[in-house]
C-alpha cells in the first residue's frame, strides 16, 4: 500500500492494518518454517509495510493528529 493513501487514515484505521500485518508476517515465517513457502518476496514486502504503517502511526501521534 502506498504511504499517501495510508495517510488519509485515522489512528484506528492504521491500528487494524498493522495487525493485520502483523499476523500476516506471522502466518508467512510459518510457512518458511515448515518449507511451505512458496513467495519469499513477500516478507520483505510485509517487513516495509509494517514500517510503514508505524512510521506514520508515529507521524500522526507526533503531530496530535488523532482523528
């Protein structure tokens, strides 16, 4: 997802994203665990999009920006 329309969001919206992603992320080093990964390409892709996301998390909570 791209960073311009992450922030249009709200705090709350971001929140359920990351987790979202964070489960992701999980579900993904599962696989690799078990050998059943088939795109490796995609944990580098969740790892910058959970950055992502709380890089602008962290931008709105700076800025007071909580809506």
């Amino acid at each position: 997802m791209k960073a311009n329309t992450m922030r249009d969001k709200n705090v709350a919206d971001l929140q359920q994203e990351l987790e979202g992603l964070l489960r992701e992320q999980f579900n993904l080093r599962m696989q690799k665990g078990t050998g059943q990964l088939s795109r490796p390409d995609q944990v580098k892709k969740v790892r910058r999009n959970i950055a992502r996301v709380k890089t602008i998390m962290s931008e709105k909570t700076r800025a007071g920006d909580a809506s």
